[in-house]
C-alpha cells in the first residue's frame, strides 16, 4: 500500500511541474497584460492619440462609456469601441 502512494505522486510530479511552468511562463503574464490594458483604457481621456487595432492612429475626441469618438487626420470623425484600443501613444 505505502508503494503504490509513492508511485502516484511520483507519477503526478512532473505534471504538477509542467502546469507550474505554463502557469508562470504564459498564464500570469497574460494576466498582467491584460489588467494593464484595462487600466490603459481606462484612463484614457480627451486628446490622447491611440492606435487601434486596426492600426490607425487617432486622436480621442470624446469618452463615452463604451464607446470613444475619435478624429482621423483628414479630421473625420468616428466612433470606436473601447476595446479595439490597442495602444496609447505619447
């Protein structure tokens, strides 16, 4: 009995490593990632360029609450959705 308890955990080791790496290699940096981008959209206001994801570089025109109205250069005018901001610029 007191064998076959050491063969299981010494069978579930290298899994509980393996989820130990993918947990520290991929899971919490996207975490990290993902909670600055949300403090990023968050604190976004009027004047500030962005990127979309799209890749177009605007300036913020108005905040809404999921929506922001944003000016292209030719100074059209657009409404986009929070979570298609993909950066800030400075």
């Amino acid at each position: 009995m007191q064998g076959s308890s050491a063969d299981l955990i010494s069978s579930l080791l290298p899994l509980v490593a393996l989820f130990a790496i993918f947990y520290f290699l991929i899971i919490r940096p996207q975490q990290k990632q993902a909670k600055q981008h949300k403090q990023m959209i968050a604190e976004l206001k009027k004047s500030d360029k962005i990127v979309t994801n799209g890749g177009l570089m605007v300036e913020i025109t108005k905040v809404e609450d999921e929506f922001l109205l944003v000016k292209n250069h030719d100074g059209s005018e657009m409404k986009l959705a929070k979570e298609f901001v993909a950066k800030l610029l400075d």
